[in-house]
C-alpha cells in the first residue's frame, strides 16, 4: 500500500497553502492513491467545475477556502470554508467554483 506522496512528513503545514489557484483551471495535488483510499487537494478558480460524473468509492469532500457548489444527484449544497459534504459512491456529482475555493477529496473505496 503507497503511503503519502506530495506532502512534507513530520511538519506542521496548512494544507490549502500545498496548491495555488490558477487562471481558468481546476489544480489537482494527489497525497495519496491506492485501492483503498485516494486522497487529494483541488484548487478551483471562479466558475471553474468537474462536471457530473460518478466515482466507485464514498468521497467525503472539505473545503479549506473560500465557496464551492455541489450537485449530488441533482440536489445543490453549497459548502463555506470548514465545512463538509459526502458524495455517495456511484451516485452522479458535479462540483463548481461559486468562488474560487480550496477542498480537500478523501475518497474510500
């Protein structure tokens, strides 16, 4: 099993300073992925998505900065920093940048 990637160990860090925002994309960091768990950092600019799609583990999603828009099977939730939504396995999702925003993914499978 891969352990973290990407990441200082043994360091005290903030964890939405390990990526930056960049002009008209979604930014990605993976820390971890494996089969059991994937866990990655996105940094999304305003009116930025990942469009709708499904994913074969629960992903429990925490925004560390600013706003984003969450589609779960149609219904919308909108998450502020230090707050936390779970996305059900196979079940369609979408997620936008009402602001630009920072999350943390933890996806088990």
């Amino acid at each position: 099993m891969v352990g973290y990637k990407n990441i200082d160990k043994k360091a005290k860090l903030e964890l939405r300073d390990q990526l930056t925002y960049q002009q008209g994309q979604v930014v990605s960091k993976t820390l971890v992925q494996n089969d059991a768990v994937s866990v990655t950092l996105f940094a999304f600019e305003k009116d930025e998505e990942i469009s709708t799609h499904e994913s074969g583990g629960d992903a429990m999603v925490t925004v560390l900065e600013g706003t984003g828009r969450f589609t779960i099977e149609g219904d919308v939730f909108i998450l502020h920093e230090g707050e936390t939504i779970i996305m059900p396995a196979k079940k369609p999702h979408a997620v936008y940048g009402e602001e630009r925003f920072k999350m943390l993914l933890t996806v088990v499978f």
